[in-house]
C-alpha cells in the first residue's frame, strides 16, 4: 500500500510545528512560566476571595519542581510573588538558595540526622516530625547561635491520620516540655498533610482537620503560640475553604492540573472556580516511518500486530524521556492535529504511532505527548488519570535527558 521512503532529513520544514529549535535528539518539554503566574494568581484570589486578610501560598517545588525543573520554576513563582518554597530534603533547598531564591524555604519531610548543619547553613526551616529532632536541631542552632544571632525556626508536623510522618496530637504535651528546653529553636508554623482530600464520599479529612485544630488548641493551652497554620495541598485548597488556614500549599494545581475528585462531578466546579492553565506540553519527532504488512508485529514482542497494511511512525521518545511503558497499546499522541494511538510496547528510547488514518504524515513531523496542538489536546492529567494514577507521578517520570524550554 506504502512504498519505503528514504527521507532527506534536510528537507524537514520546521516552521510547520511551531517547534522549539535546538540541536540534539528531537524531544523537549515546554514548560509555560506565564501559566505558573497564571495559577499562582488564581490561587491567591480563590484563596483570599472572601477579602478575610491575606494568606500566604507555600509554592510545593519539591522533586525538581514536579519534574519541571526547580530553579526555573522557583524564580517564576518569586517574581510572581511566592511567599514560601516547598521542597522534600536540603539538597533540594541549597540549590534554590545557591540559585539567588530569598523566600522562606520549608523541609517538608523533615531532616536526617547529619543534616542539621546545612540547614542552617542554608536559611532553611525544617519540619520537625519527630520529637527527638528536637534535640539535634537545638545542638545545631547553638553551635551556630554566634552567627546567626537568633533561634532556628521550624515548622511542626502533626499526624491526624496519614500514618506516616509527624508527632501524634498526643505527643503535644511532650513536643512542648522538650521544646522548652531548646532555648535557641523557635516554632514558627504548624502544619498536617490531608490524606484524600479530594474524597467527598468519605469523611476522612473532616476527621484529620478536627484533630488538627484540637492539637493547635493544645498547643496555646500550653503557652505555645503555633506560628503559622497550614493544611491545604491542591484539593484542599480548591476545595474546602474551611483547611486555609494561614497559608497553603499547592503542588499540581501550581503547574496548571486539577485533581480528579470523588464525585467526580466536583472537577467541573473546581475547575470554573479556579481557572489553571497547564503549564508544560512534551514534544518529539517522528525519527522513522515505515509501512508495516497486516500480519506482522511492531516493537518489542510484537505487542501489536498489524491488522490491515499500516503506516508506523516511529517517536523519539520512550520510557526513559517520561513516555510511561503502561501507555503502549493503550495511549495515544497528537500528530498534525489528530490522534494516533500508541501501538506495541513502549521502548526505552522509542515508541511507535499508528499515522495509517492521516494525512501527509512526514519524518520531522511533531508528535504532541502532553499539550495541545491544532484542535487537539490531551493534558497529563487527562492521561495520568486514564492510568489510574496521579498526575504528579508522570511529571516526575520527565525523564533527565529531556530538554526544559522555558517559554513566557
Ligand atoms: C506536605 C505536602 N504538602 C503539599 C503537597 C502538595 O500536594 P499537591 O500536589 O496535591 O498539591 C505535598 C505533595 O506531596 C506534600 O507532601
């Protein structure tokens, strides 16, 4: 039905995929800053609607901000006035000081012993999530209590019900006779993390916030004012304005996604409540066409099998680049406006696109992974979820080789 074509890669025409152009193996991400504004502004509005003060955003940028790249990330969020940086260990922190961020910088997961130091070093304010931290950090802080002149703040984590880091309302009284004996640390925040908050069918969260605002009431029973108070990740912040608090902390509503809710109905209320705009699209060329006969196999163990005479186009792009191995034979790309499913396993390195059904597919021609190209769209989100996970796991899965385009 086909012939083989042999491709002269010097005619490829660019102009026609609105590309971004650069030199080395033709996959990119584009990460939008202007949309990273965009969500921060929507954020700060939904959040601050009720004209009740002014709560701060704790920017989430943790895990190379989501996959999109920590420092670019981060000095778009500051100039569009973060008020705080979230991240997961110290290392992840001392890059965004070494890059020039001046906000506040919170150690979301705590610290490990031998940490400490840098800690200081580097202005960061840890989450204490276990009480004998106390201990390390106040030894920490008066080594360099000279230098720094005044206590180390921390933020307190309080476990209502995730099971997995943080002191139990319980261990409050304890937390508050232990910090009394750390002269040079200072609590300056107190948080919890919601388990579900995107669950409307169950009342899990209602209970976490109960016994959070119970731990913060024990905590100015016992003389200890709990600094700055916050709950909310993205669901939470979309979606009950009761978890506000003082500040929130948003994650992938920042980089443009909703989360699926229970109902799902509630996603297109959240979504006319706070408009977001997607932040990356992830690009690659087709490297390689072929026509492939009915009756034989593509990719590794001829996972797919040709039903009729098909033209195959082969993507440079594969599981290692963030393409997850899960969408072979059940994902789809954006090839010249239209889609093309993902046929055979996905590679490494590759993947292949049945183009049979359009038109004047080319060697050069852009396969649209996540974004929008012409009419069509297909977001992370959209895909994560038809997986059956988050869409946080596939923007970590951006694979390191991947070039980040940071476009206004
Ligand atoms: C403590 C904490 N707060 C906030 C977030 C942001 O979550 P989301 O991406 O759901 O907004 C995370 C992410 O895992 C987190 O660990």
């Amino acid at each position: 039905m086909f012939s083989e074509g042999v491709f002269d890669y010097s005619g490829i025409e660019p102009s026609m995929t609105r590309a971004v152009q650069f030199d080395g193996r033709p996959i990119w991400a584009e990460v939008r800053l202007g949309a990273l504004a965009h969500n921060l502004r929507a954020i700060r509005s939904h959040i601050n609607a009720s004209g009740s003060g002014k709560r701060k955003v704790l920017a989430v940028v943790k895990a190379n901000a989501y996959g999109l790249g920590a420092v670019p990330v981060a000095k778009a969020l500051a100039k569009a006035a973060a008020d705080w940086f979230g991240v997961t260990c110290t290392t992840e922190g001392a890059e965004l000081r070494e890059a020039g961020i001046r906000q506040p910088i919170l150690v979301l997961t705590g610290f490990w012993p031998g940490e400490e130091k840098r800690l200081i070093e580097y202005r960061l304010t840890p989450a204490i999530t276990q009480c004998d931290q106390l201990r390390y950090l106040e030894r920490a802080a008066a080594r360099s209590a000279r230098k720094q002149r005044r206590p180390a703040g921390f933020h307190l984590k309080i476990d209502t019900g995730m099971n997995r880091l943080g002191i139990l309302p319980t261990d409050v009284d304890c937390f508050a006779r232990q910090l009394s004996e750390c002269p040079h640390l200072r609590l300056e925040g107190t948080f919890t993390h919601f388990a579900s908050s995107e669950v409307f069918t169950a009342e899990q969260t209602e209970r976490q916030e109960k016994l959070f605002c119970g731990a913060l009431e024990r905590l100015r029973a016992l003389g200890l004012p709990p600094g700055i108070v916050h709950m909310a990740n993205s669901a939470a912040l979309t979606a009950r304005p009761s978890t506000w608090g003082d500040m929130v902390r948003p994650g992938a509503v920042l980089y443009g996604y909703h989360q699926f809710y229970d109902p799902p109905e509630r996603k297109a209320e959240m979504e006319a409540k706070v408009p977001l705009q997607p932040a990356l699209s992830l690009r690659a060329r087709l490297i390689s066409l072929r026509n492939v006969p009915a009756g034989q196999g593509v990719g590794y163990n001829a996972r797919f099998v040709a039903r009729q005479a098909s033209r195959i186009a082969v993507l440079a792009a594969g599981y290692a680049d963030g393409l997850v191995r899960t969408l072979g034979n059940r994902g789809r790309v954006i090839i010249r406006g239209q889609f093309a499913p993902l046929v055979g396993t996905i590679s490494m390195d590759l993947a292949m696109a049945d183009v049979t059904r359009i038109e004047g597919v080319q060697v050069g021609d852009v396969a649209t992974i996540y974004g929008s190209e012409g009419p069509a769209a297909q977001q992370v989100s959209e895909v994560a979820h038809s997986l059956g996970t988050v869409t946080s796991d596939l923007l970590c899965a951006l694979g390191k080789r991947v070039p980040r385009f940071y476009l206004p």
